[in-house]
C-alpha cells in the first residue's frame, strides 16, 4: 500500500514473485489482495512449491500529505515471509509499521524524479525479533528503483510500469552478499 491516498486505487492486486537460490518456501510466492477502502487491503499469499496459503493485510492509518508539508503516511501491516537468521531460512508472520515520505522532486512534469525514503520496524514470531527497517523508493515516470533494508540484508529491485494496470520488477536479493538471488516480479492491478 503506497503512502498516498488521493490516488484512485486498483480494487484487486495480482502479484507473482521468483527468486532464484532460495527455499522452497520463497523461491515461488502468489499474491492477491483486495482494497476493502482506499486505507485497508487484505489478501492471501500462496506458495505453490510448499502448498501453504497464508493472510495478509495492510491498514494506512495516517496517509502522506502534499510534497513539501511533514506528515508521512504511516501504514501498519502484517503478511508471512521467509527470513534468514545466523544462516537459518525460516518462515515468520511479520508485523510491521512503516513511516514513509515523498521528500523532494527533482525537475518537473515527465522528466521529473520522485525521491521517497521509509522507515519502521518489523517484529518477526517466529524469532522473537524486532528489525528495524526502511529504504528509499525513485521514481521517474514508469521507471522506478527501490533499496530496502529489511534488518538484516539490502534488496534492490527495479520496476517498469509497462501499463496503468501492469509493471514487472527485476530483483537483486541480498545485494549485500553479492548479486547471488536474482528474480522477477509481475504484478497486475484493475
């Protein structure tokens, strides 16, 4: 769910991601939620190569206000992941809240760069483990990149909106350790 609210969103998401090089339990991942209001969606994940299903859900508590103004959305939220603790790959249900901004724009109209950093915490069951989080989010026009930290490692991907309704992501999982997990991303909105 992005920070903004005064965009019109999609009702359904349709999501689908491949990893390279990781388990079973996220090397495939499906993804469908459902807006219930422009602030709350729901939804499942489902990952085909271990047959589990599992909810999801994020609620935009305080969306981000006009560019140049502080009042960052704040987004709470929860889904199941797959986490590497001390070289243990485990699953976790998460729980997190984010802070996030659209700081600055660089240039105007369609030759204009969107800088929009984040940050937040994660706590994770299944270790017993709070993380900070955050990233920064670029975006100029159907082009976007996005670093995150998800507490332990750095993840990069790299989108292109080839539609209002499509974008497909290139992914750089734990760039920290080398570019070792490659994958893709597709997702579908209407």
């Amino acid at each position: 769910m992005r920070g903004r609210a005064n965009q019109k969103p999609s009702k359904i998401l349709l999501s689908t991601r491949w990893i390279t090089g990781k388990t079973d339990g996220g090397k495939l991942y499906a993804s469908m939620s459902y807006v219930l209001h422009k602030n709350i969606a729901i939804g499942l994940d489902y990952r085909p190569l271990i047959d589990k299903v599992e909810f999801m859900g994020n609620w935009r508590i305080l969306p981000e206000r006009q560019l140049g103004k502080w009042s960052p959305a704040l987004v709470l939220g929860t889904s199941r992941e797959d986490y590497t603790i001390a070289h243990v790959e485990k699953e976790s249900r998460a729980y997190y809240a984010t802070l996030s901004k659209s700081l600055f724009q660089y240039s105007s109209g369609e030759s204009a760069v969107n800088f929009s950093p984040y940050v937040g915490a994660a706590y994770l069951d299944a270790f017993d483990d709070l993380r900070l989080i955050g990233g920064l989010h670029v975006r100029k026009s159907k082009f976007a990149g996005l670093l995150q930290h998800s507490g332990r490692n750095m993840h990069v991907s790299v989108s292109y909106d080839w539609s209002n309704m499509s974008t497909v992501s290139f992914l750089f999982w734990g760039v920290d350790k080398g570019f070792d997990l490659p994958g893709l991303s597709l997702t579908y909105r209407y």
